[in-house]
C-alpha cells in the first residue's frame, strides 16, 4: 500500500509440470486434444493392487534436470537431489526465465506450498544415500532450494492441505500489497509415494478409474503428482507477459467441523468464495468462468456445487482440471491458477474432463466441450482437510 492506495499485484509468467507436461504450454495443447495423464498403474512400489495415478515421466524429469545443470554449469549429481527438489527448480527455473524478476534481490520472496515436500524420504530412504535425511522436514526442505537459488530471504512454506498452492498466492498477493516486497515467486508440489496412495487408500477415497468431477457417476479422486509456480509482481513490466491480469480478491476459511471430511453444508466454502468476490467488487454475473476444486469425490464435489450455487454462481462456465491430470495435493492450487490464467490470456474455455451427467443436488453449469469466450474475470476455488476452503479472484486490467 502506498499513501493510502492499494496498489495492483500482477501475475506473470507462469509454469506447470504434471503428467501432460513440464509448461503451461505443453498442458494447454494436451487438453485442448483431450488427452488424459491418469493411467491404471499395476501393483508395485506405490501400491501392492493397481490403481490410477497420473506420475511425471521419471525419465524425461531425469534428462531436463541433467541438462539443466549443464546449461547453468553446475557441477553437481543428480543423486544430490531429491524427486520434489528436481521439479521445484526446474518449475522455479523455468518462470524466471521469462520474466525480469531477480530471485536473489531482497525484495523477492518464494513461497512453497506443499502438503509433505520429500515424501519419500519418510521412514528413511536407503536409494537416496547422498541426501541429508533432514531434507524430510519442510523447514530444511524450503531452506535447500532457498539455498540453490541463493535467495536472500527465506522461503516462506505453506503446508494447509490441499489450499495449500492457491493460499500461496493469496499469501503472496497480500504480501506484495503490504508493501513486505516487491515479487513473490508461488510454487508448489508434491510428489506420490506409497505413503500417500495408501493413505487416501484408506479413506477408500480413490476411484478405481480416471475420476468424473460432478458427475453422477463419480466414485472417487485420482492421485496425482506435479509442480507449479507463478510470478507475482507490483511491477508489470517484470512479469514477463504482455497482458496485465490482476490478483482482485481472495478470501480462506475453515469448517471447524471434522478432521477430513468438508462441513456438507457448504457454508464456510460459500463464505470464502462471497468474501473473494466483496473484495474484487464483483456481482456473482460478472465472473465469466470458475475453475473450480471438483476433486470427483461424493462429498466434496456436492459441497462444492453447494457453495457455489449460494453464491449467485450456479449458471457461470465452470471446469474442473483434475480430470487431466488428477488431485495434485498441495500443488493443486498452482497448477490449476496456471491454467486458468491460461484460459483468460487464451479467451477460451477448456471441458471438465470426465463429466457427462450432472451428479450434485444444486446445479453447476459445467463444460463438456471445448470452446472460444472472452474470459475478463475468474474465480479459483480449492478445498481440502481439515475444513479448509480458499477461493482466488483473477481480473484482466
């Protein structure tokens, strides 16, 4: 804020890996073919019966790592990296290098979202001998990929399920708009491990297919793994883009209501997403498109269309992406902003993939198809355990 005027916080140039891809660009080309990342893996290290995942290729990450670090002649193994490091700096990397904003200057901030960072090193990891086993706990996670980008703050982690990469960027904006910096770089990921495929295993919170976000015949999310990040900048002209899109609004609450399982009246999920639109000065008719959380669970999904429905917004286009590549985790948040930005900058809106047969109790009025439409105003919406709820508005200025 300066003499009293809440300045602008633009976002730039933005980068996302899943298994349709390691940019933006990559994943914009792959669903626009409708092509989908979740596969039916069969039983092994990551669960003993097969099960639907959607995983970065292991070896194209291998190859663009290596080549990283040749191209910016650091002599280092890859063995000195861990899975989740390898897709934060390429992410990280990869968004700096179209935009002007230097990550060393003091006024630069990186927030990580995630929901456990090195995952694999829970309970030891004897294939990773080079690594410090310390690198499990996010604080000496964050404080490494700080330390090989030679930032001279440390990065700020945010670790609140699965809001965790949308409350980066809610997080980054305010901070930029109280005058703490100048640029935040929001990234996020996380990585898949039998630790977290079992864990929601034991939810019996997976489908045994690709999942249908808002369909009637949705029986369950899809894991997958991924990173994203995002440049969040005061100043347009390091932002790396030629368009000018504004972070308008946004709001988080909590259900207080049950440790995994969403208040189901979607009360606070409609207090967060009335509050983000307060904020923005927006009317529920003046959104052009939602790109919603819509993870393909019974529960989640009906709060959800709940919510948004309470809030005015049950006739606006609206997508959810896990469809493509599936529940993302911590990364969710980014990855989907990245791509819903893409949509405004693009004016296009992209099918809910999955989705044939309206399935919540209150309508929504999801894409099935492919289509052409000035896109001026978006809300991002994220939910996850614990009762947490967040909801971002992105405005073209």
């Amino acid at each position: 804020m300066e003499d009293g005027v809440m300045m602008d916080v633009f976002v730039g140039v933005s980068n996302a890996i899943t298994s349709l891809g390691f940019c933006t660009a990559r994943h914009v080309e792959q669903i626009k073919a409708n092509q989908i990342g979740i596969r039916i893996y069969p039983g092994g290290n990551l669960y003993p019966t097969p099960v639907p995942l959607s995983l970065v290729d292991s070896r194209e990450l291998l190859d663009l790592f290596q080549k990283y670090l040749h191209t910016t002649r650091l002599d280092l193994q890859l063995d000195l990296f861990t899975r989740s490091e390898m897709l934060h700096i390429l992410s990280i990397s990869d968004v700096l290098k179209s935009s002007g904003v230097d990550i060393t200057d003091s006024r630069t901030l990186i927030i990580l979202a995630t929901l456990k960072g090195n995952m694999d090193l829970i309970g030891g990891n004897s294939s990773l001998p080079a690594i410090e086993p310390d690198r499990v706990y996010l604080w000496k996670w964050g404080e490494f990929l700080g330390s090989f980008f030679k930032t001279s703050n440390k990065p700020l982690v945010v670790s609140n399920a699965c809001i965790s990469g949308l409350l980066a960027i809610l997080i980054g904006s305010r901070l930029i708009k109280a005058g703490r910096y100048d640029h935040v770089i929001a990234a996020g990921g996380d990585i898949l491990t039998e630790f977290a495929v079992s864990g929601f295993q034991s939810f019996q919170s997976l489908s045994p297919k690709p999942c249908k976000p808002f369909d009637a015949a949705r029986d369950g999310l899809s894991l997958g793994e991924g990173c994203g990040s995002i440049v969040l900048s005061r100043n347009h002209s390091l932002c790396g883009v030629p368009d000018k899109i504004v972070i308008a609004g946004g709001s988080c609450t909590n259900d207080a209501h049950h440790i995994s399982g969403p208040l189901r009246t979607g009360e606070s999920f409609y207090v967060a997403i009335r509050t983000a639109l307060r904020e923005a000065s927006l009317d529920p008719l003046d959104v052009d498109y939602v790109s919603a959380h819509g993870t393909g669970t019974d529960y989640y999904d009906e709060t959800e269309a709940k919510a948004l429905s309470w809030a005015g917004l049950e006739r606006v286009p609206l997508n959810s992406f896990k469809g493509y590549f599936g529940h993302t985790l911590g990364a969710a948040g980014l990855i989907e902003s990245a791509l819903a930005i893409a949509s405004m900058r693009n004016n296009e809106l992209y099918r809910s993939a999955g989705f044939e047969n309206p399935g919540t109790s209150e309508h929504v009025n999801v894409l099935t198809d492919h289509r052409s439409q000035e896109v001026n105003r978006c809300l991002k919406t994220a939910s996850g355990f614990g009762g947490c709820n967040a909801a971002v508005v992105f405005k073209k200025v």
